[in-house]
C-alpha cells in the first residue's frame, strides 16, 4: 500500500538554524499538506500546496516557513530560522483529491512525522 | 466556540465495552468528516469517513448529524488494541485544509 513518507524521523536543531523537514507524498496524489503537533496538543494545519503553489496556509505558517515541491517527488517544509516553540511534531499529508466526500480520494493521508526538537 | 469540539475523555473502559465518543463542529458549511486515530507519538490514521447516512465498519459506528453538526463514533466489543486517542477531523473546503479536534483517549483494559 503507498505510504507518505518523512526524513528525517527526528531532528534536532540549535535555535535561529534552518531546517528543511522532506516528504515524499503518495506518487498520484496532487494536494499537499504540513501538520504540527506540538506536544500534548492537537494537530494544527500549517499549508496547503497544489499545482505548485501554496493555496492556503494558517496564522502560524508566517515568513518564517516555506514550502516547495523542487522535483516531481519532494515536498520540503523549512523553517528559517527556528524558534524554541518550533519543537513539535511535523506531520506531511496528501490527498488524490479526485473523490467526492468521504470517499478515498477525499481523504488526507499521513506520513510519520518527524519530530523537531530546537535546543 | 472551537472549530472542533471533542468530549475530552478520558474513557477508561473493560474490554468487550461499548463505548461512544462525541464531536461538534462550528462551520456550517463543512463538506467532508473523519475520524481519525493516533497512536502515541505517532501519526494519525484514518480509522474511517463519516457519511450523511451514517455508517458502519466492523465494531465501528460513525454517525453524521447536520443539522446539529454533531458526530458521532461508536466502538462495540472495544479490544485492548483499541487503546489510543480518537481524533474527530471535519474538512470545511474540499482539498484544502482539515481541522482537528483535540481528541479523546481511550484506554481499554483487561
């Protein structure tokens, strides 16, 4: 069964770093997602992408983050310049996005999520 | 009011229990609904979409009420793997984002 997948699995960063978070979603899927979970708390959308452009992000996703498909496979998340509340977990999705409600291609898929923790 | 609303549990449970968990959502005009589980420290997985008619996989219930927008999942003959934390996710703009509820933890026990 395809599977979104995630690198690395846990990464771990001294404040003000860069960090590039990668995903590979599922190959004929077309909408792209990033999640964080900080903690204790529940998931919280990041951004969305498709057609190689950002169609809609939240309040948290703010100058400090971006977003790119650079091949036909990858979807990177970096993070400028990474603050200590930037320690989560990150969560990459995808959806085919051909299916009508409730139905598989309606439905969002996780990978595995790579833990961030900013020192 | 939250975007998602989940009773906050948690539900501690004997095996073979029934046992139901709650969710209300705000916007109106949501389009799709999910109940997701996650394991700790793990990703969340889609246990199951949520149809108008409702529906029902194995020992699992979901129901959809949208007049009330109300959700609903109903686990019967509850295992020990069932343990984990139920998250009610409600898709408002088709493709685009979903958003989660808090979740409910479940732990069954012997």
């Amino acid at each position: 069964e395809p599977e979104v997948t995630q690198t690395p699995s846990h990464q771990v960063t001294q404040m003000g770093q860069e960090v590039i978070l990668r995903c590979v979603p599922i190959s004929n899927h077309l909408y792209f997602y990033w999640y964080r979970q900080i903690l204790g708390q529940k998931v919280e959308f990041l951004v969305s992408f498709y057609n190689n452009e950002i169609s809609e992000k939240s309040e948290i996703f703010d100058d400090q983050f971006s977003v790119e498909r650079p091949d036909g496979s990858n979807f990177t998340l970096k993070i400028r310049s990474t603050k200590l509340e930037d320690s989560a977990m990150y969560f990459c999705a995808s959806t085919s996005g051909t299916g009508a409600p409730g139905t598989p291609g309606d439905t969002q898929y996780f990978g595995p999520g790579t833990r961030l923790t900013v020192l | 009011r939250k975007e998602v609303e989940q009773d906050p549990g948690p539900f501690n449970v004997p095996e073979g229990a029934t046992v139901a968990f709650n969710c209300t959502y705000s916007n109106s005009a949501s389009q799709s609904f999910f109940w997701y589980r996650q394991d700790c420290r793990k990703e969340p997985k889609l246990l199951m979409s949520v149809y108008s008619s409702g529906n029902e996989d194995g020992r699992f219930t979901a129901q959809l009420n949208r007049a009330s927008q109300y959700i609903s999942l109903l686990i019967r003959d509850s295992k020990l793997s069932d343990s984990a934390t139920y998250l009610c996710v409600v898709n408002a703009v088709r493709n685009n984002d979903m958003r989660f509820g808090a979740g409910t933890r479940l732990t069954v026990k012997p």
